[in-house]
C-alpha cells in the first residue's frame, strides 16, 4: 500500500533534481545565519505559552486549591461557541494537549481568567495583564507580511515595549508564587524570563532577515506540518487507495480551485437551513403566545426576536410609503444560512449542548450615528434568520433580525478589548450587510457586560 511518506520522499526526490540548477546559484548568495529563523510553533506555542499555562494552573491551585482550578474548567465550558474555536475543559486531566489546543486555550484564557479570585499576593489584574499583553505580541508575530513601517515599530518600539511588560509581569508573578506555594527557584532565575527574552531577541534580529526574505511564518514548522495535513494526509484518507496520486492531484486542484483565502467583505447568502416557521404578518403574535404555553418552551431569543419583527420590519421596508399590505406577504424563518464565504450564520438554542446564536459586525451608514461605533463598525447579536416573501412575482428579501451591542462609555476598554453591553435596539437588516462573525464573550459574575475578542486568528 503507497503511503504518504512514500509520496512526500517521490515528490521531494523529482522536485531537488530539477531545482538543482537553481539552488546551486542561490545558494552562493545565501547567508545561513540569516536564514535560520525561530520556530514560532515550539518557540512559543509548545514553549512559553505551555510554559504560561502550567504557571496559572499552579497559582490557581495555590490560591483557592482544587476547587478554584474546577472553577477555571467550568468556565472554559461556558465559552460561547466561534467557528474554529474548540472549546476544551478539565485541562488537568487530558494527558496530551496539542499545539491546536493550546492554540484555542489561548484565544480564551483571559476572559476565563477575569476576576476569576480575589486578593492574595497574586492577583487576577496581574493574570489578565500577562495574558492580554502576550495575546498582543503573538498576533504580531503571526503577521504574513510587513510594511517598511511595521519593520521600525517591530524592531525598535512596540515589541520591546510590550516584552519588557510581560517581563515585569511575570517577575511580580513567579516571586508570588515562591511566597506562596515555596517553589524552589533561586531569586536571579525569577527575576526574569529566559525563553521571553529569547524570543524578543530572535525576532528583532529577525527583521534584517524578513527584510531580504520575507516574512518569517513562511518558514516555520507549523506552514509545512499543516500543508502536509491539507495536501496529502487528508486527500490520501478520503481517497480509496486506488490510483492515489491522481486522486490525490485532482483533490488539490479542487482545492485550490475553491480556494476561500480571498477576503470578502459582504457576503451573500448561499443556501438556507432548516425551517423552522412560516407565518403570515398576522399570525406572529399567535405564534408568540403558543410558543409560550408550550411545555418545551424555545429559547427566549426566538420568542424575543418574533415580539419585535413587525416594527423591525416597517422600520426596514417603510411600508406606509412602499409597500402596501397584503395576504401575499409572509416569511419563513431558518435556523442557519450558509454564506458564500463558506461561513454560517446560527440561530439555535441547542447545537452540540449549547446555545449558538452568531454575533455579528456591520459597518454602518455614514448618516447612522445613533450607536457609538468601534473603529466604524456596529455588533450585535443575531435572534432570526428569514426570507420576506412579498408575492410570487418579487425576490424575497433575505433578512436577520438583530439586537445590538454598544461601547460602555465610561470604560471602553478593558486590557485592550472593546467592552460592550446589550442595548434594548433591535433591527432587520439584510443578510448580504453583514461583514463577518465575531466573538463576543460575557464577563463572569457581571450583568449586561460583555468584552470583544480581537484576538482570534
């Protein structure tokens, strides 16, 4: 049976004879010093971040023991839902974590992490601040491409700035934790952060060298491990093992011939989900009080979202001026709708144990200023998903019905995310003006206050 090493030793040996030619002058000009770049996978997602993650489950148990780490578990399982995102917990009892699972924990460690105790040597402000700030300097290393200015703020200003502050952060923490669970480390080792400083030092001198070759994620293990997962691993398991370099060509060609890495501001609804209802105008509030009575009530998205359909909806069609009323009109409402950039929007009370109602970000109107925006964009939370049929012979207007989220004035931000709560404002918008999903996560042990997670990647 052909493997997949033996694919990748055939395709490597054809590629290096007729490259020969090529490398033979590229490499009187390489320089070998500069061409070593430092793994970002096992640098710092199997390094630091593994590292950082050992350290908070060791103070977690200092401070309040097994049960405080219990508490840190049940809050990863409460984690709204992001496509991409999986959302793990029990951390102490899984024997192996890959670099995929560190990766998601460390999208959401913080907002698990949010005065998640209070007092003690260590406190939750210090956890945050080493987590918000490492959050910042990884998405910076991850960058594909760089301008000459990205280039000045990378090797002079920003990255030293921000090192140097997880590094004082994690001195207070290390000598708390001596304080408090009697780790035996000498006081010249806890005053700093060896694998930190390596980084920081290894990137910097790292810009000459993005500078000549580009930038330097191209190069790491985790570009090559996940082209080899993409390209051959998967296309050979879903081949039959008959004819499999054929198979296994035209399965990259498919996929790259379907390629979705082209950003797409708005995107279209493809195809629609399930059905859930499909009501006339004047039996919503029929449809309300039923769903109330019912003895498996739905979740209370669905009934708020069908109470404010008919006032979202004149706001949407100004129907006294437009559209005159009619027993053609009516709408069916969806659970999910697959957009054109393979994204799906959601609206279910139960998907795999939890609640996923998507929420979204728009840009606005330039005359639409009754929200205040982040950097230009409103968020909001979406409760339908419908199609408005207004007769046989029109396009049904494809439609989400959406409450929205506003910036808290008095404290926008918080560690640097955009802290947001839920207003009472409601509208249907079309499905086609919605730029993109994103993550929304609501503050533990706080009412209506919710922080906006930039850091996915």
């Amino acid at each position: 049976m052909l493997e997949a090493d033996d694919i990748t030793a055939t395709y490597k040996g054809a590629w290096w004879q007729n490259a020969m030619p090529y490398l033979h002058g590229f490499a009187k000009n390489l320089n070998i010093y500069e061409a070593c770049v430092p793994d970002r996978m096992h640098h710092i997602d199997l390094g630091l971040f593994k590292y950082q993650l050992e350290f908070t489950q060791d103070i977690l148990k200092a401070v309040g023991g097994t049960e405080l780490q219990k508490k840190f578990d049940d809050r990863l399982r409460q984690i709204p839902r992001f496509p991409g995102l999986k959302l793990l917990h029990k951390l102490g009892h899984l024997n192996v974590l890959t670099v995929s699972d560190y990766c998601n924990i460390m999208k959401i460690a913080f907002f698990v992490l949010d005065e998640i105790f209070e007092g003690n040597e260590i406190t939750c402000k210090e956890l945050c601040e080493l987590y918000a700030k490492f959050s910042k300097i990884y998405i910076m290393s991850r960058k594909e491409m760089y301008t000459e200015g990205d280039l000045k703020i990378f090797e002079v200003n920003k990255v030293h700035k921000v090192t140097l502050e997880i590094i004082n952060t994690l001195k207070i923490i290390n000598y708390s934790q001596q304080l408090l669970i009697g780790a035996l480390i000498s006081k010249r080792s806890s005053l700093h952060c060896p694998l930190l400083t390596a980084i920081f030092r290894s990137y910097t001198v790292g810009v000459p060298a993005i500078r000549k070759y580009g930038a330097l994620n191209g190069l790491l293990t985790e570009t090559y491990e996940t082209l080899y997962k993409s390209y051959v691993k998967i296309p050979y398991r879903l081949s039959n093992r008959k004819d499999v370099m054929r198979q296994l060509v035209n399965a990259v060609k498919h996929k790259e011939l379907t390629s979705s890495a082209k950003k797409v501001i708005h995107c279209k609804a493809k195809k629609f989900g399930k059905v859930l209802w499909k009501l006339t105008l004047d039996n919503i509030d029929q449809k309300i009080k039923s769903l109330k009575k019912s003895e498996n009530p739905l979740h209370s998205n669905f009934i708020e979202g069908l109470s404010q359909l008919i006032s979202t909806l004149d706001t949407f069609l100004d129907t006294s001026s437009q559209e005159s009323e009619s027993d053609e009109f009516y709408i069916k409402i969806y659970d999910s709708v697959h957009l054109e950039n393979r994204h799906i929007l959601r609206t279910t009370g139960e998907f795999q144990g939890k609640e996923w109602f998507s929420n979204i970000v728009v840009t606005p109107a330039e005359d639409q200023e009754q929200y205040n925006l982040d950097e230009g964009a409103w968020y909001g939370k979406v409760l339908l998903l419908f199609k408005f049929f207004r007769g046989f012979f029109k396009e049904p207007y494809e439609l989400a019905l959406v409450r929205w989220f506003d910036i808290i004035m008095e404290e926008p931000e918080l560690y640097g995310y955009p802290q947001l709560y839920y207003t009472k404002k409601y509208n249907t918008i079309p499905i086609s003006s919605i730029n993109q999903e994103v993550h929304i996560v609501p503050r533990f042990g706080k009412v209506n206050r919710y922080l906006l997670n930039k850091y996915m990647f």
